[in-house]
C-alpha cells in the first residue's frame, strides 16, 4: 500500500513530521513496562497516531493504554482462558477512541431498541457493507472469531475483576520471585519493571538449554546465543517454579507470595478501575456460570433448533466425532513455537491436510496460515503480486473483479495496492463476457489478475468459465478464484480443472468447521505449482516457499488446532463420500428451487433450468404490491423457526438461500412449508385481508412476552402471529427481542457495556 516502515530504538524514536503513525507493544518484547505518556504526547504533539499492542492481562495490573493517551489498542484474548492450540484460534481485538467509531474495520456490537421499546443488542457500523462502493474499500475484514471472544468474555465474566487482578498478581510474583533469585546469584534482569516476562543474559546458555530438556521445559533463546527469556502463567505450578530455577542455576529459592509483589511497578501500577457491571460480578460458582451460558444459549437460534439456509455461507453440520479431539491437551496445549520435534503429531496432520485440500483443488501447493477467508484473498493476492514481481512485471496492479463478487475481493485487491476494474454480469448472472475481452484488452499491458467466484456468487455455474480463464491468461493476469462455493465443486470439479491459480478455501464452510457466530475462520490457500514458491514464511518456523511472502498470521500455520476438524471430515467422508456430499447439496437446493417455483421468482438459473447449491429469489415486486420488503419476510421466518437467508446480497430486494447437504426432506419440507406460508400471508396484504401496515409480516417478530401480555393491539390473532403452521406448536423457537430498530442503534452506538439505569427493564439480546 506504499506505506513505509522503520524499526527503532524505543530510546530514540526520532519522531518528525514525515511520521503518520507510531506502533508500541506494551509491556514490550523482552517483558518491559514503562509509561507511554511522555512518548504518545510527543507525537501526539506531531499529529502522529498511536497504535498499541498489548496484553490483557497485563492490563489488569498495570496502567491501560488508553490511560496513557493511546488512539488504538489492539492485541490478542489467548490469555483469557482459550487453548495456545499450536496458534489458534484467538480472538483478537481492537479498541478505539469514540471519535474514530466510524472507521473502525469491523463490527461494534451496540445497544438499540426493539419493538416493544426494550433494550436490544444488535450489529452497529457494519462497514463490510462499505464493499459496495468496490474500488474505494478500505477494509477486507469480514471474519470475527467470535466464538473464541465468547470464551474470553467468558473467563472474564466468571473471574470478575478482583478474580482477574489476583490472576495478574500471582503471575507477576511469580516474576518477581525469579528476577530476585537471578540478582542473588549475581545475574540481573535486563529490565527493571516487567509484568510476567523476565529476560537474563546467561554465561553459558547451552547448559541452561541442556538442563532445560532434562526438565521437559521450554524457554526462550535469543538468537544473539546469550539472552534467556521465562514468561509465566496462571497455570505454572510450585514444582514448575522450582524446576525452573534449577534450570537457570538459581539455588535455595523459597516459593513466592504475592506480599509486596507489585512494589516494582511503581509508576505504572493500576488500581481495579475495570469491570464493574454487574455481568462480571455476579456468576462465581460454577453451578450459576453454567446457567449464566445456559440462559444466553437459549436465545439463539442455531443448527440445533433448525436449518440456516444463509446462501454463501454453508452453515452445515459440524459433526461431535471431528469436534472432540480440539480439546485433547496433546493438542490443545501445544506453543505455536515450541521445537518442532514437540508437535509432530500435530504436524504430520497438518502436512497431510495440506496434501488432501490439493488433491481436492488441482494445486501444487497448500498454505494454512490465513486465518479467514478475506485474509485468504489477501494473501493469495500478495502471491500474484510477488509472482509478477520476480517476472521484472510489478507494474501488473489492474484486478478485474466482477460486479456479483463478495464484497470482501475489491477490498482485499485495494489492501494489496491494486487497482480495481468491475467487470458487469449478463441477465442470467454469469460474468459479461465481451465486457470481460474488452477491459482484459484495455489493461493489457497491466493487467494482473482477475478475481472469481465459482459456482458464481448469483449460484450458477459459470457457462464459459474456461474462456473467462483463457482470456485473462492469454493478456498475462492470473486467475484468482475465491473459494466460497466449494461446497458445489468438491469431488465434481476444481478450481485447478478449470484454469485458476490460486484459490481461497473457507475450511469454517466447505470443510466443516463451526461458524462459532462468525469464527473461527480459516482461508488457506492453494495455489498451481508456478506459485508455490511464493507461498507465505514465518521469521519462526520454516515454512512457504524459496521467495516466500511475508507472514500474513502470527502463527506458522494459522488457527492450527481447529485444522483437526477439517482433517476428520475429509477422513470420515473419504473420496466418495466427499463427492456424494456436493451432489447432494446441489440435490437439496434443486429441490427447494422446485418447491418454492410458482410462488416466488428465483432470479438466476442455469440454461438447464437448475441453479448450483444455492440460489435467490426475487422479493422486490412484494414492496409495490403488498408494501412489504425483504427484510419482513427475514422476520417473518423467525416466527416459523427458521433463521433468516442471506438478505439483500448479492442483489438488493433479495433472499439468498442454500440449505446445504446436512438437511433432511422434512427439514427442506419444513422450510418450503413456510415460504409458502409466508407467500400467502403476503397475498392476504394484497388482497385485503390483512392491513397494509400492521400485518404478521411488518410486526415480526412476535415474542412471548407480546403473546402473553393481556392487551393484544392487532387486527390478526395472537395464533396466526405465533403458530402459523400447525408443526410450530411442537418446535416452537421464541425470539428473545421483537423487531429491532435499526435506525435507533446507528444513531446510538453504545461501544461499551450501558449503564445500569438501563437494566431497570430487562435487557434482551
């Protein structure tokens, strides 16, 4: 992107006015912890942002960031109670100013109201809808790992504030303790004040190395062969401690006590100014966490109450058998930079995952380190871009993207320094083939890749693919394909069989691992054997190719341990069943096509009059005929149990489905049942049997406390609200909130927890 980066002493940083922005990790590197004041000022001073990496906690002992006058905050939420697991998954997070709300690149969960005029929570700046501007993208970030957040709210919620601080106390005495031990036997830590980490320059570190092993313990060694480095947790045990000062050659050393411990962070100590909701002081049995989950639990509405057709995203099942092993500790405790002798287990998995995503592609070589689908495409990108580049080529910046792509491939080509050319679809939703061969003619000279979704993102398969990959190879781009729809070409065709490149895999999709609420992702991408080489390293592990990109992960091989979910599908299911499971998840959206024809339009179909394993129905003509848009036909469908498709994308108006292979004929039953239904009830609008503006359609949807209240205000009866098919009477699913007001939560981001006056109504989420 053209930004130039400079590596500094912190001793002198040299700020001046060519500087945009400066980037601290606090407590540093080596463990170090001093104020940020004076530095953050002075560039401050300079009109320089700040950016600080940081430790949680850490924080819950020493001076916050944000304190000391940071703009953004960011930093990884392993230490919160989640699994090392070889690398991940974590949940990372960013944290801003409120005057930057707008131009965060992601989600902020904030409170709104709903229907009824209670509080509700609800998605706030979603700016991955700012893709639609295509060429002016800022941000490709589309994955949270939000099922990982969930557990680090989790620990937080349970531990509590003086849980959390007592947590950070004894971890830093056990430091603390070590520090004192050195200095008596005459070896001083290289640093004063430090939370958790303490690094010594030993004499003879290969003795340290050989005792370490004898001990089954691993450290830190410093590349310059004379610095040690010892990081503590809340898990370090008294016998841990003492082997490890025998270990570093420290003698007689007595077990610490937190007594005095925080004596050394004078300056920089925090008081327990954190947390004080109530959520994060109420839950501390184990028997109220359980129910505390439990209760929020019952509010969603997932895969085990019913299908989630959301067209795109596979919400498919996620078998027990291929969960299980994330939790074995061989795997789950693994350090991503333990030696590599440690994991082999964990590698050899890997290594043969690899080599089962390039049978199944048609590519020559696999890279696991992209953590999402969009950093797949970011990184695949930064392949091609390092490809021209060794050809003398750097100057190939055009991506032709075409006008039905997710929205995430503008947005990653921009990331990269490209420039984007959109490139229109024809009536039946396939790329415009002559728009293509005359802006590939155009950019020639500078063309330098062409981005596309196969099946296409309007759930066809594209008809003259072959020519689309010819043309864009015969003026010297490559092309990249973004994997989304694996799940209609596994074991039927592939990506290499059809003249990509490079190919982006969401394994959170295709291959099976749980959505989790938007993540865990992961994007590995294959790539045709002349790219292999620039596949991405690591400055820790020896992986990627002889011209390999830089890392895109901080980890070797990405979110290594959910990489077993994966492996078991492909294990259990084999060739044939792989394959039999795309047939039928093609079998599955046919026959909803078949089922819903006649009552809705479905937008885009092949020539043969089939659509892929998804597809969309057009629901603009109901806004004229009936006053009804495609989002009260989303919330009509939570009253029937089901979750909503995907909703106005990739055409506004529009409802894009895709059932997957994991549901059942009654299941596919159920749902056409209800888009019926739902059918009728809108020709009831437009005939006049119900009112235009208070309708079942415009007022879902309907929860139990609505339904149960003496006063009912609507012209329809509470049993057509609540049980509009009879089988509802049996599965009824209630929604925690009525219909949310969108409007009300944009103007109103609240990006912290509410105040607790707004708890005097019970809060719904």
């Amino acid at each position: 992107m053209g930004i130039q980066i400079e590596q500094r002493p912190e001793s002198d940083l040299g700020l001046d006015g060519q500087t945009f922005g400066l980037f601290i990790q606090y407590p540093s590197d080596k463990g170090r912890v001093e104020p940020l004041n004076e530095t953050i000022a002075t560039a401050h001073a300079l009109d320089i942002r700040v950016v600080v990496a940081t430790d949680l906690l850490a924080c819950a002992l020493v001076k916050s960031p944000g304190e000391m006058g940071a703009d953004v905050v960011v930093g990884n939420s392993q230490r919160f109670g989640v699994p090392m697991g070889y690398g991940g998954p974590h949940a990372a997070f960013f944290a801003t100013r409120l005057e930057f709300k707008r131009n965060v690149p992601g989600r902020v969960i904030g409170a709104s109201i709903d229907r009824m005029g209670r509080v509700a929570y609800r998605m706030a700046l979603q700016t991955r809808e700012q893709h639609i501007r295509r060429d002016k993208a800022t941000s490709n970030i589309c994955t949270a790992q939000s099922l990982l957040a969930v557990m680090a709210s989790s620990y937080a919620v349970y531990h509590g504030p003086k849980g959390l601080r007592a947590i950070a106390e004894r971890v830093h005495a056990l430091a603390v303790a070590l520090a004192e031990a050195g200095k008596a036997a005459g070896i001083l830590p290289v640093h004063g004040r430090f939370f958790d980490t303490v690094v010594f320059a030993m004499e003879d570190v290969g003795s340290v190395i050989e005792r370490a092993e004898r001990k089954e313990i691993n450290l830190r060694y410093f590349p310059d062969g004379v610095h040690v480095g010892i990081s503590f947790h809340e898990c370090t045990l008294p016998q841990d401690f003492t082997d490890l000062c025998e270990v570093l050659g420290f003698q007689n050393v007595p077990y610490p006590t937190q007594e005095n411990a925080t004596a050394q962070l004078d300056g920089v100590l925090r008081s327990v100014d954190y947390l004080h909701h109530p959520v994060f002081n109420s839950h501390r049995s184990e028997t109220a966490m359980m129910r505390y989950l439990k209760h929020l639990e019952n509010k969603d509405l997932s895969l085990t109450h019913a299908m989630i057709p959301l067209g795109s995203c596979t919400m498919k099942l996620n078998a027990a058998t291929q969960l299980l092993p994330i939790g074995w500790a061989s795997f789950a405790q693994l350090h991503p930079f333990c030696p590599p002798a440690q994991a082999a287990g964990t590698r050899q998995m890997i290594g043969e995952l690899e080599q089962y995503l390039c049978e199944i592609t048609g590519f020559s070589g696999m890279s696991l380190q992209p953590n999402s689908g969009a950093q797949g495409e970011y990184t695949g990108l930064l392949v091609i871009r390092a490809f021209h580049a060794s050809r003398g080529e750097s100057h190939r910046d055009v991506c032709l993207i075409p006008s039905s792509a997710h929205g995430t491939n503008p947005a990653s080509a921009v990331m990269c320094g490209m420039k984007v050319v959109v490139v229109g679809c024809d009536r039946h939703g396939n790329i415009n083939l002559d728009e293509l061969k005359a802006k590939a003619e155009e950019h020639s000279d500078r063309l330098g890749a062409l981005m596309i979704t196969y099946p296409s993102t309007h759930g066809v398969f594209e008809e003259h693919i072959l020519e689309v990959t010819e043309t864009v190879h015969a003026h010297g781009g490559q092309i990249y394909m973004d994997g989304a729809n694996m799940n209609a070409q596994v074991g039927l065709t592939s990506p290499g069989r059809i003249g990509a490149d490079v190919c982006h895999l969401n394994l959170h999709k295709t291959f099976a691992i749980p959505h989790g609420g938007g993540g865990p992702g992961v994007g590995p991408i294959g790539v045709a054997e002349h790219l292999v080489p620039f596949l991405p390293g690591h400055p820790l592990d020896a992986v990627g190719g002889e011209q390999a990109i830089d890392a895109v992960s901080g980890a070797p091989f990405g979110s290594a341990l959910i990489h077993l979910i994966s492996y078991a599908y492909i294990r259990l299911l084999g060739p044939t069943g792989l394959r039999r499971s795309t047939e039928v998840a093609i079998l599955n959206a046919n026959y909803l096509r078949t089922g819903l024809t006649g009552h809705y339009d479905i937008l885009y179909k092949g020539n043969s009059g089939n659509v892929a394993h998804e597809m969309i129905i057009d629901c603009r003509p109901f806004k004229a005929s009936a006053g009804i848009e495609v989002t009260d036909i989303a919330k009509r469908l939570i009253d029937y149990g089901f979750h909503a498709p995907t909703v106005s994308w990739p055409v506004a108006g529009t409802l894009m489905i895709e059932p997957t292979e994991s549901e059942s004929l009654d299941e596919l039953d159920r749902f056409i049942e209800a888009m019926v239904s739902i059918r009728a009830e809108i020709a009831d609008i437009e005939e006049g049997r119900f009112e235009r503006e208070d309708n079942p359609l415009r007022m879902a949807p309907h929860t139990a406390a609505e339904l149960t209240a003496t006063e009912w205000n609507h012209p329809y009866s509470r049993e057509v609200a609540a049980y509009p098919v009879p089988v509802m009477r049996e599965r009824k699913f209630w929604p925690a909130v009525a219909r949310v007001d969108n409007a009300h939560g944009d103007r109103n981001l609240v990006c912290t927890c509410p105040s607790v006056e707004l708890y005097t109504e019970p809060l719904t989420a």
